[in-house]
C-alpha cells in the first residue's frame, strides 16, 4: 500500500481503496493450487493406504484447530497493519481461556465468549500503552505481556475455580456447550461419498465434509471474521487510515489521521481476537479452562499471519494447514504423517523443478536432494516416531515460513516507533 497523497484520499468517507499492489495469487490461481495439493493428497492416499489424511474426520478436526490458530493470526494482522508488532498474542489468548472460562461456567458460554473476549482486548491494551504511548520495544513488551497473562492466570486459578464442582489449581469448572450444527443431508451424502476411495472425488468429498459438521457456532463466527476484516481494511476509509499508520504515520498524521487513536484501536482489536481464539479453547475445543491449553497457538497463528503476507485470505490459508498438521496427533497420527512424508518429498521435487525452470538451480539441487532424504525416510520406515506426530506442527510452521520468506512484504513502518509531531 501506497501513502494517500491528498486530504481527500483520507477524509472522503466513500473512498474505496484498492488493495495493495505486489506478487499475489489471483482467485482462480489460487484454487487451481489448493485443487492440485488436493489431487496429489489423493494420490498418495491410493498409494500408502492411508484413508485418514482426508476423511471427513480429519477435516471436521482440521477446521476446529485451525480457528484457535486463525484468530491469533487475525489478532495479529490487525496490529501490525496499524504498524505495531504483536508478539503478545500468546498471552491475550491465555487470558481469553481463562476470562471466558471463569465467566462461562457461572453465567453461561455466551457470556464467557464476550468476558473472554474482553480478557484479550484489556491484553491488547496494555501492549498499545506500552507501545505507543511508552515508545517502548514491541518485542520487550510482547513478551512481557506473555509472562504476565501466565503468571496472572495461575495466581487467579485457584482462587476462583478451587470449591466449586470440577475445579481445581489448574482447571476450570466445566463449560456449558454453544452448540453445533451439521447440515442435515448434505453431511451425510459428504460422508457416502468420501467412504467410496474415489480418486479426488472422495477427497473434496472429505474436505467439504469436513465444513459442514458438527460446526461450532463460534467456529462459524470465526470463519467470517476473515472476509469482513479484508472487507473493513481494504475497502473503508476507517481501513485506509488505519494502514496508512503502518506505511507511513508521519503522511497520515500530516492529513489529519489520528495515529494515537488507530493504533490504540487496531491493538485492542487485536488483543479481542486473541482472546476469542483463546475462548474457542476453553469453551469449544475443551469445555473448561486447563492451564497450558495455548500450548504456543499465539506463536503459530503469528507465523500464519507472517505465511499470508500479513492478508486475511493467506492467514486463513496457513491456519488450515497448521491446523490440519495439529490434527494429525488426535486421528491416526504415525500412519497419516508417515504418509505424509511422501507427499513432501513430491512437493519438493516439484518445487525443485520449478526453481530449475525459473534457473534458480542452486535452490532447485539443494530442494531436490531434501525431497530425496524425505522419499528415503519414507521408504525405509512403515511409521514414524509419536515424537515426530508431535512436532510435526512446528516442523511445518519453520519449514512454510523458509520457503516462503523471499515473497514475504511486512507494513514498512511496523515495529518503528513514532511520535505525534516528529514530521514537522
């Protein structure tokens, strides 16, 4: 994105910005790469036997790890769109499990998703105090904001949950459910068709099934976060304004945009969204507060946020895959990401060819020799170690984020301190 270059640009409330130039995939690109990924899942599907890698099961467990992940990321997205790094989103969403949990088994789960939510943003706002009004380190106070969710949350565990049913020093009582939905019908035939085996169509069978059962009706909610936070920053004047404070405050300040304030505004967001991703865990995923229960999803959905090129649509994009690699650990774990391993080794000999057909040849030898150690591992073993199914979320995350660093185009003014009237 490009600084407005007249009052007008900032202040017309029927401006319709466009979005910001660069390397992007265009829809129809985009869904011919998910539909081929999908397509060669299903081969190594019919290869190693391995069913599991995308029945409905393992889609419908995919999606609801995925929003936990999805959340933080948008948290995050929002902040740093409005120029201020938030590592801190580890600890908004702690505060979001234990707010939503504390006030859902006393007054119910929809009153625990809005106190959870507001857990996160009072995180939020801590960090924008500390940042923007402070000046001080993004990082610093981020982490900071870690620490103090955790150590704040176990010293208040105990006293609000030990003496009722089910509570303890580290867990909640239990949470009543939000409920769910399963389209009648359609999830079935879904299901009919994904038993079938059938090249491609079994699996987009699996994948569709997947979205349409036993959905959370916060998962829901999640889901149309995405399109409305690209639709509030991309195409409103408030989203125009609010961006410029990532590209360039001293412009935006100079026609009349209140850095302060936008910033203060996008953290708490930020902070909001943590939390509701902390919510959906100690309200849906688990229906009680258990401390640990982040287990690092702040960090994840950072690097989500990072793999999207700091756009919800790619957020989301790297949120499913996270969130389907987590999944591995609960349906079928060493048989699915042993089948796996041939999938990744077909991938980089594809990306190796790739960098050859683009004479990147250095990158494309280097590529194809890990797709033939992968290939190796795969031949040789028949399973993988459960240490391996653990981290193979975090393994995925690293491996994403190097190969897709060189397109990567953070905010240029993200993470740089600013004071009101330092252009002048």
């Amino acid at each position: 994105m490009t600084a407005p270059t007249s009052a007008v640009d900032v202040n017309q409330p029927t401006l319709q910005p466009a979005a910001p130039t660069g390397r992007r995939l265009s829809l129809p690109v985009l869904m011919l790469v998910i539909a081929g990924a999908l397509a060669l899942a299903s081969i190594v599907r019919l290869i190693t036997g391995a069913n599991g890698i995308t029945n409905v099961s393992q889609m419908s467990t995919a999606l609801e790890l995925a929003v936990p992940i999805g959340l933080a990321g948008l948290g995050g997205l929002w902040a740093e769109r409005s120029g201020v790094i938030n590592i801190g989103l580890e600890g908004m969403m702690i505060l979001g499990t234990w707010f939503g949990a504390w006030a859902g088994f006393q007054w119910g789960p929809w009153t625990g998703v809005l106190v959870g939510l507001a857990g996160g943003a009072i995180g939020g706002l801590l960090h924008a105090i500390v940042t923007v009004t402070f000046k001080v380190n993004h990082i610093v106070s981020g982490v900071a904001i870690n620490i103090l969710a955790l150590g704040a949350t176990r010293y208040l565990a105990p006293l609000a949950f030990v003496g009722h049913k089910g509570g303890s020093a580290k867990q909640s009582p239990a949470v009543e459910s939000l409920g769910e939905f399963t389209v009648p019908g359609l999830s079935d035939w879904l299901r009919d068709l994904n038993a079938q085996g059938w090249f491609f169509i079994s699996d987009i069978a699996g994948l569709l099934g997947g979205l349409v059962t036993n959905v959370s009706w916060l998962t829901l909610i999640a889901v149309a976060l995405v399109p409305a936070t690209w639709w509030v920053l991309w195409r409103t004047a408030f989203g125009l304004r609010l961006r410029s404070c990532g590209e360039n405050p001293i412009a935006a300040e100079s026609l009349g945009v209140n850095v302060y304030k936008y910033k203060y505004i996008a953290v708490v967001i930020s902070g909001a969204l943590a939390g509701l991703g902390g919510v959906f865990l100690s309200i849906v995923a688990n229906p009680f507060y258990l401390e640990g229960q982040v287990s690092g999803r702040g960090f994840i959905g950072l690097a989500a946020m990072i793999f999207g090129n700091w756009m919800p649509g790619g957020l989301a994009i790297g949120a499913g895959l996270f969130g389907y690699t987590d999944s591995l650990n609960l349906r079928g774990g060493s048989a699915n990401v042993h089948a796996l391993l041939l999938l990744g080794a077909l991938l980089l000999v594809i990306g190796a060819i790739w960098l050859a057909v683009r004479k990147k040849y250095t990158g494309a030898g280097i590529t194809l020799v890990v797709g033939a150690l992968m290939f190796t591992w795969y031949s040789v073993t028949n399973e993988v170690p459960n240490q391996v199914v653990a981290a193979t979320p975090y393994v995925v995350t690293l491996v994403v984020l190097a190969l897709s660093a060189q397109r990567l185009r953070m905010p240029k003014a993200n993470g740089l301190p600013y004071r009101k009237g330092q252009g002048k």
